[in-house]
C-alpha cells in the first residue's frame, strides 16, 4: 500500500521499539508497556526487555548493540535507585530518546503520603492489602 501524500510503501516503515529496563526482574514495567499496547493494534510495537540494571553504563552497552536508528523507540523504566534513575534519564535524554519512568514518580508519592523514606531495595514486597470497591 502506497501512502497518496509521499509516494512511500507504508508497510516499510519498522515496527516501534519499547525497550523495558528495570533493576529487578522488569514484570512490573513489562505489564504496563503490555497494558498500553493492548490500545493498539496486534503488535504494534516489540518489547525487548533488560533487567537486573545496576549501572548506567549496562544500559549505554545495551542500547549501543541493539538500538537501530532507523526505527522509532522509547524506553519505559522501573529503577528503584534515584541517582541511577537520573543517570539513566541523562543517558536517554543525551541519545534523544524518549523515555518514561514508571517508578519514581509512584515513589515520591508514597514517600509524601507517609512522611517515610522509601527503603531503596531492588525487589523489595512489602505486605499491602488491596481494598476492591
């Protein structure tokens, strides 16, 4: 099929790429990227999934071997750590990559609503009841 306005194939154009980084296993992030995904049609977009992030430089290294420039991309994160967080926004930002963070928000939240400091432990569960209304 023929885009009338450009002359271009549409089916030629790549297929957007979500990466998921986490500094656990990357369940959490994965759900939600599936969550918005689900808006759209059948895939949509790939998922490529890369957990256990504990240095920003395992990102830099990553993205290096399997970013293409060519095709659209985002990152979506669950990083529980606040500096690597930030130097990890630093390392998208600087690359031009969009990216969004699932956690640190949701963090700063919890941590006003309680007046705690959050525990910072990658994988941490703490015991919480869910009221269904």
């Amino acid at each position: 099929m023929t885009d009338t306005t450009t002359g271009a194939d549409i089916f030629d154009s790549p297929t957007p790429v979500v990466f998921v980084l986490s500094d656990s296993r990357g369940k959490t992030a994965v759900g939600v990227v599936e969550a918005a995904a689900d808006q759209f049609g059948d895939e949509a977009v790939i998922i490529k999934q890369l957990g256990n992030v504990n240095k920003v430089e395992v990102v830099g290294d990553y993205l290096d071997r399997n970013v293409d420039p060519d095709c659209p991309m985002a990152v979506f994160h669950t990083i529980v750590d606040r500096d690597l967080r930030r130097d990890i926004r630093r390392e998208l930002d600087k690359r031009g990559i969009p990216s969004i963070d699932l956690l640190g928000p949701a963090i700063t939240v919890l941590s006003t609503l309680t007046g705690e400091e959050p525990k910072n432990i990658v994988g941490h569960r703490s015991e919480t009841r869910v009221q269904e209304l």
